[in-house]
C-alpha cells in the first residue's frame, strides 16, 4: 500500500481529488486530505476507507512532521508561499513531493540534497506552469527529430469564462485565486524578439499586447508574463531568436485594466488610511486629481486624467463594476490591492450555473530543409460547473497522473525537476486525451519574402 497525503483542497483541487479516488483502490492507495477547513469533502470521504480528511496547519510542525512521516508522497496545492515548508520536512523524512508551483531560488538550494537522499521533487506540474510545458516539449523535440531549428516560440494562457456564461463587460470571471488576479504582471516583462532583449515595466503591460486568434473562439489579447527568458535552456532553445510566454484575456480587459494599474489600485505595498469609511466611490476618489471646474464628475475627471474616452468601452467597464457607487467597502484595514479585490469578487463571481474556460495556444516557427514553417498548437478546455472547473481540470489533472507515474516507479529523475522530459510529458500529454484535454494543430510553409501572399501573423 501507498500513502498520499495532498495538502490543499480549495477550488483547484477537485479534479485531483477525483481521480486520486477513482484510481485509489485499483493502485492500493490511502489518501489523506489536509488543509484548514475540509468540512465540504467529509460527505463524499464518509463512505470510503481509503480515504480521510484532516484539518491541517502547515505552519504546526509537530502536525507537518506527524503527516508527512506516514506519507510516501506528498502534493502540495497549498498557497505558494506555503511549498518551501512542506518540502523542507519531506526531505527531511525522505518523502517525494509533487507542486503545481514555480520552482524558486529556494527550491534550486535543494536539488542537490534530494538528488543524493534519491527523491523526487516534481514542481511546475499543473497548468501555467505545467500543460504548456509538456505540450511545448512535445512539439519541440519533434521538430527538433526531423532536424527542424525553432527560430520563434510564443505561448500564451488564460483562464477564463466559457462563451455561454460570458455575460459581463469584462468577459471574465475568476475562476482561481482572485489575489493572484488582481496582482498578476507585477515587475517587469522580459523577453527576446528578434533576437534583441526587451523590457516592458508594469506600468506599459497592459498597453504592450499580441492578439491572438483561436479557432471557434474568436480572438484575445496576450500580455507578456515577468520572466520568458528563464526557459531557454530547459526547453534547449539557447539561441532561439524570439522567445515570450504571456496570458491571455478577451479582447477590451487589458485596456481597462490598465486604468486600474495607473491609478495605483493593484498597489499591495501599503495600508490605506480609513479604510473602514470608505465606499466604492471615495476609493477611487482617492487616486482621481482634484476637479479643474465645479461641474466636472468623478468620471470626468478619470476620463480627463488617463486620457480615456468618455464614451468608450473602458469607462463603460469601470461603471459596470459600481466604482463610482457609494457602496461601502466593508473593509476595516486594507492596501488598495486588497480593496480592488474585495470589489472585484462581487461581480466577477462564477454563479453556480456558470462555466470557465481554459484557452492556451503555441505559436511556433521553424526552419526545416530550407523553408520557413508556422505552426500553431491551441487548446480549449470547458468546465462541467463551478466545482469540475476547467481550471481545476486542467492544474489537478496533470498533478494526479504525475502521482501516479511516480508510485508505480515510472520516474526514475531525482533532484528538483519539471516535467520536460519525454518520459515525463509523454504519458500524461496521452491520459489528457482522455478527459478532453487535447491540442489541435495548424500549419503551413510560409510563402518567401516578397512572394506575394506573405502573411504576418504578429504584431
């Protein structure tokens, strides 16, 4: 028998779970669920008795220590931040660990010591980051085996509302994280383009965008994500030209977001000064200049300040979100990221009747017996409801069959590791089919320049 302990069981966890169970009595496993309230899974774990759930401080080290002790894997799904604990006390106890998450400087201090213990630390495993590694690979080494040289790779994400729940302005509701949401493209973007090194600072990345077209779903706009450049090497692209990972947002979210940017509003770095007072319009009175006549509305003066049309979509967006409202923020201590989330939150909720949608899509380019060739890989993955979400498909999913790999003794990689590996990608790219999660391909030799026709795909 082989002991799982899976730390986090929120919104994203579902389908792990799912599959965890479905697959537990056919590999002998026992699974044990921790995280801080896990009142909603006790219903469906009562029946079972491979199965418990646990309340779970992973800041409890006599608790961490107690559990991990008995587990022969791990997966974390717990909150980033969380990881570096849980793998510090699985090495220490000798146990594999398995994360959705990015692997950080802290985690690259550990491969060693894992490598000689014989562990795996499997991170970068879910979605973004995680499916569009495996599937790029996939593409990559097969041009790369047909003795192709990758001249351009552009990947882009979006988590999203699916078309038939898509009844807001915005054409967006979360359906993860709404911190991460409201935070996301903080820093500064890097990537290559045509071989220079480019550099665009938060307060230009929401006007810096690609649009993107998706078969059956019209098109979107890409913003580039913090850091494209890290991932020449493992994908062995050293010398590749053009290389930029982003996300993806319907067309309009980016605009209007950048308003919310230019203001200061996603500003997570201070505590605003009387908060418990203040409503959805005195919040953004507060970043709005003074008026430059008697008359002139807080609208106006937005309008006038960031140069926004006042019959546009942008400002029709901002008001469908209440911001000009006296609505009380509800609030007693926050920073200005804290209070655009609280506000966000009740609109851009999933109702129980919705659906998300999860879009990535590859651009490639490559030479190959001297032509120039496109090829475009996109995925688009719908959710059954508001609990089988596509992001809970999409991150879980993946994360479960590389449990499974791992307890059956397919993956023989130790030390820190993401799953660019064919031995790796391979097999879980191939499960994926199975749940609907499968890219469709296009492609075509792009015609020689100055032959008529020539298209350009980017911009």
């Amino acid at each position: 028998m082989k002991r799982i302990l899976l730390l986090g069981a929120g919104r994203s966890a579902s389908a792990l779970i799912h599959y965890l169970l479905q697959h537990a009595p056919a590999e002998d496993w026992q699974l044990t669920i921790g995280d801080i309230t896990v009142d909603h899974l006790q219903e469906q774990l009562a029946p079972l008795d491979f199965a418990n759930a646990i309340q779970f401080d992973v800041h409890n080290e006599t608790q961490r220590a107690a559990e991990v002790g008995q587990a022969d894997l791990v997966i974390s799904l717990l909150p980033a931040i969380f990881h570096i604990e849980v793998a510090r006390e699985c090495l220490k106890q000798e146990k594999h660990l398995i994360t959705a998450s990015y692997v950080t400087p802290e985690f690259r201090e550990l491969h060693e010591e894992a490598k000689q213990k014989n562990l795996t630390i499997l991170m970068e495993s879910g979605l973004d980051p995680g499916i569009d590694h495996m599937s790029a690979m996939a593409v990559i080494q097969r041009v790369q085996g047909m003795g192709g040289k990758i001249t351009s790779f552009k990947s882009y994400t979006g988590g999203l509302v699916a078309p038939e729940s898509d009844n807001n302005p915005w054409n967006y509701k979360f359906s993860w994280n709404p911190r991460n949401v409201v935070l996301a493209g903080q820093g500064t973007a890097k990537y290559i383009q045509n071989g220079e090194y480019k550099y665009i600072p938060y307060h230009q990345l929401f006007r810096r965008t690609d649009m993107l077209y998706v078969e059956g779903y019209g098109h979107f706009d890409g913003y580039a994500n913090r850091d494209s450049l890290s991932y020449r090497e493992p994908y062995g692209l050293h010398d590749i030209p053009t290389m930029l990972r982003g996300t993806l947002r319907r067309i309009g979210y980016c605009a209007a977001w950048d308003v919310f940017v230019q203001l200061g509003l996603t500003d997570d770095s201070y505590t605003l000064e009387g908060v418990g007072n203040m409503t959805n319009r005195s919040f953004i009175e507060a970043f709005v200049p003074p008026a430059v006549s008697p008359s002139e509305t807080l609208q106006q003066r937005l309008c006038r300040y960031l140069s926004v049309s006042a019959e546009g979509e942008v400002l029709q967006k901002l008001e469908w979100l209440g911001l000009f409202e006296e609505t009380p923020i509800g609030l007693q201590a926050a920073t200005p990221a804290q209070v655009l989330e609280k506000i966000l939150v009740g609109k851009w909720k999933l109702e129980p009747s919705d659906k998300d949608m999860i879009v990535m899509q590859h651009l490639f380019e490559y030479e190959l017996n001297g032509e120039q060739h496109e090829l475009t890989s996109s995925l688009v993955v719908l959710g059954d409801d508001v609990v089988q979400t596509a992001m809970a498909k999409t991150v879980g999913l993946p994360v479960a069959i590389l449990a499974k790999l791992l307890l059956q003794g397919k993956i023989e990689r130790r030390g820190v590791i993401i799953p660019i590996h064919l031995e790796l990608y391979e097999p879980v790219l191939e499960e994926l089919k199975a749940y609907g999660i499968d890219f469709v391909e296009q492609e075509r030799v792009k015609p020689a320049v100055g032959e008529a026709g020539m298209a350009q795909r980017f911009r």
